[in-house]
C-alpha cells in the first residue's frame, strides 16, 4: 500500500502560517544537506496531494520554471518532477486545472485517499494547505509526517493541529538538524 508523506515547515512554536496566510517565517537558504533530505523524501513518491489554494500558488510558478532562463538549475529540476507528477488537488470550488497532469478532487477525503493508496505506484506526499492538512489529520489519514521546524517563533496564526478534538499521539522516527536553522522532524502515528 501506498504512503501519504507530509512535508510541511512550521515556526518554532507549531504555526504553519500567520493569521492571514503569511510565510514570512520560513527558511528558503536551505543547504545542500537539506536539500538532499527533500530530494531523498521525494524519491519514492510518484504524485502529490495539494490544497486549491497551494495549487494556485503553484500552477502560477512551476510550470514556466522548467524554461525560464533565470530559474536556478535545482528549481527547474524540481519543476520538471512537479510537472510530470499526477496533482491531486483537493477543492470544494475548482472545477478544472490548467496544470499538466493536474486531477481535481472533490468526492470524499476517505474514499479518494483510500481509492489512491490501493493504487500501484509510489508514496504520494502531501502538501498543504492548513485545512486539508488538518482533515487529513483528523481522519489519521497520514503516515509519515515530515514537519521542517523553521527557528522562528510567530506569536499567533494557523496550526494543522489547531482542529483536534482529542489527544494525538506520535512516535518519533528521526530528527534532523541542519546548518540553515531547520530541524526536521520526522513522525510516524502512535500505535
């Protein structure tokens, strides 16, 4: 069976965006070390799940980042996989994707995830956004969990966790820090 793999950055203090969405928190001078773990996550995975909202950010840049001159050579390698990849894009209010390869999902969380996961292929990550991280938590629909703790605190915004209703249990698997000021974490579920 197919796992789902969450990559996500939060602040120190557990927040994945401002009030308003703001990602002005976040590390993007990742070293090559780091770099390396992503590409490492990625590997196995043959499609990603996203959000409308990370999708319209998204289909905006990777595409015309694969041919654009000024893109660095490791941002068009990563457009070239995003762009072949299979999208699933999880929305109550698009009804077509303009990106290649782009599937818009609008049936059940459950029954799509268990519909993907009982597919052959790779692991599928998952990137956000807030909501649609948060209801696949809810459903513990997650098997690894991937958190890049950025050192920065925020005081106040939106957590993938903020939904919860009971205790939530993780065991970790590893943890990981590098010279950008990431630590990643590394979950899987509690038994």
């Amino acid at each position: 069976m197919r796992k789902i793999k969450l990559q996500m950055q939060v602040s120190i203090d557990g927040f994945v965006c401002g009030p308003n969405g703001e990602m002005d928190f976040t590390v993007w001078n990742w070293d090559d070390e780091l770099k390396n773990y992503v590409k490492g996550l990625m590997a196995p995975a043959d499609s990603f799940i996203i959000g409308r909202v990370l999708y319209e950010g998204m289909s905006m840049y990777w595409p015309a980042a694969e041919t654009n001159p000024e893109t660095s050579d490791e941002d068009r390698a990563a457009a070239k996989a995003f762009n072949s990849m299979p999208k699933h894009v999880f929305t109550k209010t698009l009804t077509t994707a303009d990106w290649n390869n782009a599937i818009i999902e609008s049936g059940d969380l459950i029954d799509t995830i268990t519909t993907l996961k009982n597919r052959e292929g790779g692991d599928i990550m998952l990137y956000g956004g807030v909501s649609l991280v948060s209801s696949f938590i809810e459903h513990n629909l997650i098997d690894e969990y991937h958190l890049f703790v950025n050192p920065n605190a925020i005081g106040k915004g939106r957590s993938i966790f903020g939904d919860l209703t009971e205790k939530f249990g993780f065991q970790l698997v590893n943890s990981s820090s590098f010279s950008c000021g990431i630590v990643v974490l590394h979950y899987v579920p509690a038994k």
